[in-house]
C-alpha cells in the first residue's frame, strides 16, 4: 500500500511538472543545426495527457467563410477511423485496443494503465463497424446500422471490387460485399495473420489497395517506443506489408516506420 501511495505521488509530481515553462523558442529546434534541450533521465517519462472531452450540446467548429459545419452523427462509441463507400455510405471503425496483458506489467504498465485511463482509452472495444447513411445528402446521417460486429479492435477497411477488407489487429479479413447493403452477416475469411499477441503496443492497423486492386498495403505499428521490449517483439512490425489479394502471400514493402497509419 505504501509503495502504491508512493507511485502516485511520483506520478501527480510527474504530471504537475509538465506545467514547467519551455526554455527553448520553436525555432532553436528548427534549420541544420537544431539546439535540442538535454535529455531528461526520470523513472517515470514525464507527459501530459490531455483528458477526453466531447463538444458541448450546440457547440461546433468555427467554419471558414463560405462553408458550414454540421454533426453528421453522434453518440459513436470510440470511433476510431473511417471509410466511405462509392454509394456514399461512411463506413465507421468502433475500437478500442484489445486485451494486452504484457502490456500492464510491472511500475511501467500500472502508470499506463492510469495514463490511457485518464485519455479515456481505458474502456473495452465495441468491435464493430457502423454504417451512416445520408441519402437525402443533407449533410446529417439519417439510418445508422451495425454492418460488421464481432470484430477483434478493427480499424483499417477498403473495398475491391465486391470484396470489402478489414483490418484487426491482429489480422486482415475479406467480406462480400454487395451496394447498397447496410450489414454483412457473412463470417469473413482471413486473408493472412498480422502481428498481435498479449504485447501489442501499436495495434491499429491500416489498409489500402493498390491501383489495379491486386495489391493490399498495410501497416504494423511497431511494438515499442524505442526498441524497450527486445528485437523479437518487432518481428514483422515498424512497417507496411504488401500482401497479395490472390494468395494471402505477403513481403516487407517498408521498414523502419514507428506507427505508419494513415497511408494514401
């Protein structure tokens, strides 16, 4: 209990000090010679986490002169990531990071877990992709359905042809897909295994296909933030897998990239 105590001491003292006023201006980090500030040896990394706070009722975004905002839709639970069909119909990615329980050992996964708390992360995924449809195109979703569900924390998706891909994370899925169709009962097929595991730091996982739709990108975030759980916890990770829609067969096709989500 002391020890406990302790920690969360150490942890508000660590928080408290990111209130601490820079002493570097923008620019002395900037040009071909950079001034960086020493680095700052602690037991506990000192961030700031900034908590999770939803719009007030009625407030939005201030517009650029000439265009309006609107909520599209509302009350999604942890959407995290979104995909528009050719029909119009947004697809949206309902996830939270799954069950990591290498994760949360020891001092370093106990202040995680209050860190992601206080982020709001700190809740199960709901597992499931959500269809909005906007068929007056008035620029609000009228129907709102559960397309896919089941799901293990999905996060990428893109549609070849009549075969919709998604991404777990711990794997890539194909599912039918016919226009129009506002949920998939169809159980997908793996396409192939992706990292995963009870270590899986970075665990969103991108995909977008290639041109000709023969090749599928995706991306695995690495399994650390500085290599801090050992080089076999990065096999396959800090890259893009070019994997073949055809066989499943996959290669390196980018290495060296910490998290690439995100790709275009």
């Amino acid at each position: 209990m002391h020890k406990r105590r302790a920690l969360l001491i150490m942890l508000a003292g660590t928080l408290a000090a990111c209130g601490e006023n820079a002493t570097l201006q923008v620019f002395d980090g900037t040009g071909p010679s950079p001034k960086l500030p020493e680095p700052n040896k602690t037991l506990i990394p000192t961030v700031n986490i900034a908590p999770a706070i939803g719009w007030p009722e009625g407030a939005k975004p201030t517009a650029a002169a000439g265009t309006q905002v609107a909520a599209f839709a509302e009350g999604l639970d942890h959407p995290r990531w979104l995909y528009v069909l050719p029909n119009g119909d947004v697809l949206v990615a309902e996830t939270n990071a799954p069950p990591k329980p290498d994760d949360a050992k020891g001092i370093r996964g106990w202040v995680m877990e209050k860190v992601m708390g206080r982020a709001g992360a700190g809740v199960p995924s709901p597992n499931r992709i959500t269809l909005l449809r906007d068929a007056n195109h008035d620029g609000v979703a009228e129907t709102r359905s559960v397309f896919l569900e089941n799901l293990n924390s999905p996060f990428g998706m893109t549609l070849v042809g009549n075969d919709l891909y998604v991404a777990d994370s711990d794997k890539l899925l194909r599912f039918p897909y016919q226009p129009g169709e506002t949920v998939i009962k169809t159980e997908g097929a793996k396409v192939v295994d992706l990292p995963g595991g009870p270590l899986n730091h970075h665990w969103t996982k991108n995909v977008v296909a290639s041109k000709d739709g023969k090749k599928l990108y995706v991306s695995v975030g690495s399994n650390s933030n500085v290599g801090e759980n050992g080089l076999e916890a990065e096999q396959g990770r800090a890259a893009i897998w070019e994997v073949d829609r055809a066989s499943g067969q996959h290669r390196i096709f980018a290495s060296g990239l910490r998290n690439p989500n995100g790709m275009a």
